[in-house]
C-alpha cells in the first residue's frame, strides 16, 4: 500500500546574522545551510495497519508526512502510495486519503457541520446514494445527530472532533493521516474518538498516526516507528518496543515504614505518591523479583504492591534520546 525508497529531504536555508555587522555582510553574500530534515528512509506499509509514526521536536516527521501526502517533493527517493506518487498523481490521489488535524480545522466556523460535510460531498464528487449511506453510518458510530446542524464555532472540542473525522471519512479513504488526533480532548471524548479509529481500521482502512500522546500509542497502534534526526530508528510491533525494556518493570508500593531515597542495586525511584506510597523501577536482572519483596517486606513491611511492565513512555524517552538516535543510525 506505501511503499518509501531511499527518501531525503534537505532544506536550504539562508543563515542570518545576529549583530548588525554580520548582517551587513549577509547583504552581500547569503551563506546557504542545509538541514537533512529526512535522511534516506525506507520502509513499507501494508493495506489495514495502524502505524505510530513517532519522533521528538524537529525529527522529521511533518517533512515524511507532508511527502506522503503529497504537498512536498522529496530531494531524493521514492515513494508510492495506493500505487500512486503522491506530488505527481495528486487529483487521483486526495480522493483515496483523508486526513485529521487535531491542530487545524476542516470545517467552517460559521456553518454547521451538515453543510460543510455537503460541500465534501461535492468536491469529492460523491453520489448521493453513497454520501446518505456513509454520512448516516457515521453520524450513528459518532453520535453527533443533535449537534451537526448547529454552527462549528458553538461546539465543544469533542463534538468537532467528531465532526472532524466525518468530514475526513465521508469519501471512504482507503488511508488515513491522523496528526493530533485526540489532543486537548477529556477522557470520554478521547476514548469515542479511539474507538471509532478501531472500528473503521478493522474495515482494513490504513491509519498512520502522528501524536506526542503516548496513550494514543498504548491503545491504538499495532506497529511504531520512531524517527529522530531524520533517520529511522526504530521500526516495530508496539510489544517488540515493550520488549526491550527487558528486565526491567514499575512497582507500586504501599509501606508500614518510609523508604529511604538510597536504594540498593537494581532499583530507581521514580516518583513518590505520600509518606508510605511511591513507585520504583527494578530491573530485575539485577535484582530479581524474590530476593526483592523479601528484603522490602523486612525492612520497611509491605501492604500494598502493584508491579507492572513500565509503560511505552519509559521506551519513547531512551529512543528520544541523541546517543540512543546515533546508535541506531
Ligand atoms: N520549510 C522549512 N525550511 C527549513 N527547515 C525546515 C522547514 N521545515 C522543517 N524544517 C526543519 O527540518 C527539521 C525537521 O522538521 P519537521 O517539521 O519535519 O519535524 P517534526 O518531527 O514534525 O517536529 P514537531 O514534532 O516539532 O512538529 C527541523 O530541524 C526543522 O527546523
């Protein structure tokens, strides 16, 4: 369904100067910069995955998304999406992607919904039978019947996200870019917005989702890439990418006795919740699970634990990391 070769991105930048002296002598010669925003990346995507595309500030990832979809020429490389190149074939191409912004709005703040989904309609080109089919399906999945005839700009966030995605499905995408997708959303709106993107990805639709929200992550995508400094570093099923913390997992405990912050070997604190509350990492390489709870139950006497895998962001934070990027580059 996607498949990238070899693809780079560098920009050209003029450096500026900072004190009036260099920029006088800008006015004469302009040097050039070049930042590698993308650096000779490859990678496929198969038809019905639901792909993490991930990275810190500045890794790449608008430049990969922006080539993707088609807004950007890349300086090398290839890429064909839906058998399609996406700067070159771009009529064809729009009509068999949508996108979400959590960031940018599609609808118009003045009309309601319904009118600007009918506007898709038309640009798309969609036969009424299909838009009444598709529109009504959506309208039940989201539940926005009350709300998609008042105007955009009296709907609370969660409501126009949901209006967001119609507006993003209503010509039946074959792939889908999702940027943000449940930023600034509470915990219900979040999790009708999730649940939709499920539905519709088992219909064999293609989500490739970029967000800082790590949560999004654990409970939607089945594979995760991780960009950073334009390179791929990492390209695996979200349990590979738990994986290799390896030994290592979070334990919450509830003591009779305060710990003290000087932990032998094995363990690291990371944060304390009360007095007697606080959870630890242990990598149980070094500490295994036996040796620990005994030595914790004698000392400081335990009455309440809870140990867990640590969670994805604990594996995002070493993988954002410049060593981590450079080692795997
Ligand atoms: N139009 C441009 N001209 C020059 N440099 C650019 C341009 N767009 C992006 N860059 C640079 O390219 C690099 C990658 O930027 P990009 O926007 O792709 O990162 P990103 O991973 O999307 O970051 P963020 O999470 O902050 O949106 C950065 O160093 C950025 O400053």
């Amino acid at each position: 369904m996607i498949e990238v070769k070899h693809l780079s991105k560098t920009y050209t930048t003029f450096e500026r100067g900072h004190t009036l002296r260099e920029v006088v002598k800008t006015l004469v010669h302009r040097p050039m910069k070049e930042i590698r925003a993308v650096d000779d990346i490859s990678f496929t995507i198969e038809q019905g995955e639901m792909v993490a595309f991930l990275g810190p500030n500045g890794a790449g990832k608008s430049t990969t998304l922006k080539m993707l979809t088609g807004v950007l020429h890349p300086s090398a490389g290839e890429v064909t999406c839906l058998g399609l190149v996406p700067w070159k074939q771009r009529r064809q191409y729009v009509r068999r992607v949508g996108a979400v912004f959590g960031q940018k709005s599609q609808l118009i703040w003045d009309i309601p919904p319904s009118d600007a989904f009918y506007m898709n309609k038309a640009i798309y080109g969609v036969p009424d039978k299909e838009y009444n089919e598709t529109l009504d399906e959506l309208v039940e999945l989201l539940q926005v019947g009350d709300i998609m005839r008042k105007p955009t700009r009296q709907l609370s966030l969660g409501e126009r996200m949901k209006c967001e995605f119609i507006m993003a499905m209503l010509h039946r995408p074959e792939l889908v870019f999702l940027d943000e997708p449940t930023i600034g959303l509470d915990m219900i709106a979040k999790e009708s917005i999730r649940s939709f993107i499920r539905r519709m990805n088992e219909r064999k639709i293609t989500f490739i989702l970029t967000t800082h929200d790590l949560e999004d992550v654990e409970l939607l995508a089945e594979r995760v890439m991780v960009i950073n400094h334009g390179k791929i570093v990492v390209d695996d099923a979200l349990s590979g990418l738990r994986s290799r913390l390896g030994a290592k997992k979070s334990v919450r405990l509830t003591t009779e006795q305060p710990v003290p912050d000087e932990l032998p070997p094995g363990l690291r604190l990371l944060q304390r919740s009360g007095p007697l509350e606080l959870e630890l990492e242990i990598d149980t390489d070094v500490l295994p699970l036996k040796p620990f709870i005994s030595h914790f139950n004698e000392s400081y006497g335990i009455l309440d634990m809870a140990i867990e895998a640590l969670p994805i962001e604990a594996v995002m934070k070493q993988l954002y990391t410049t060593d981590h990027a450079k080692e795997h580059a």
